[in-house]
C-alpha cells in the first residue's frame, strides 16, 4: 500500500523545525568559514554567527511556509494511490 503524506500550504510541523534547526547549525559554519578565508586567520565573531544561526532558521520557516500544498506518495502501489486520489 502506498503511504500518503501531506505538507500544506501556511503550515509549519515538527519536521519542518527540526530541518530548520538544522538549517540554523549548519549556516554559521558557512559564515565562520568565509569570515576566516576573508581575514586570513580563524575568525570567531559571535554575532555575525547568531545573526547566521537566526537567519538560517527563519529562512527556512519561512520557505516551508509558503511551498505550496503537495502530495508525496511512496510505496509499492504509488500508481493505484494516484487513481484513487483522482
């Protein structure tokens, strides 16, 4: 049987924080290494990584917030699911 999930339009789950908090780890990591490449020294300047870290996980809130509705069928019977959905 096919699994059907949903992700709908103007709504933000769990998943979608989790994916964003990881959003928010791995964007400073970017900033601290282009800071260091661009001063020629390992660079830790603590509010241009917050200001990363904060800025990672609202873009990608916000992202998630406004994709449109979808439909993700995964699964053995994905072609008789799609029948059924039409």
């Amino acid at each position: 049987m096919a699994q059907i999930k949903t992700s709908k339009q103007f709504a933000i789950n769990w998943l979608d924080i989790a994916k964003a908090s990881l959003m928010a780890a791995l964007t400073p990591m970017l900033v601290l290494i282009q800071n260091s490449l661009d001063a020629g020294i390992f660079v830790f300047n603590w509010k241009a990584l917050t200001m990363a870290a904060i800025g990672g996980f609202v873009a990608y809130l916000l992202k998630n917030f406004f994709t449109p509705s979808k439909i993700i069928l995964k699964g053995e019977d994905v072609d008789k699911a799609v029948e059924d959905i039409k």
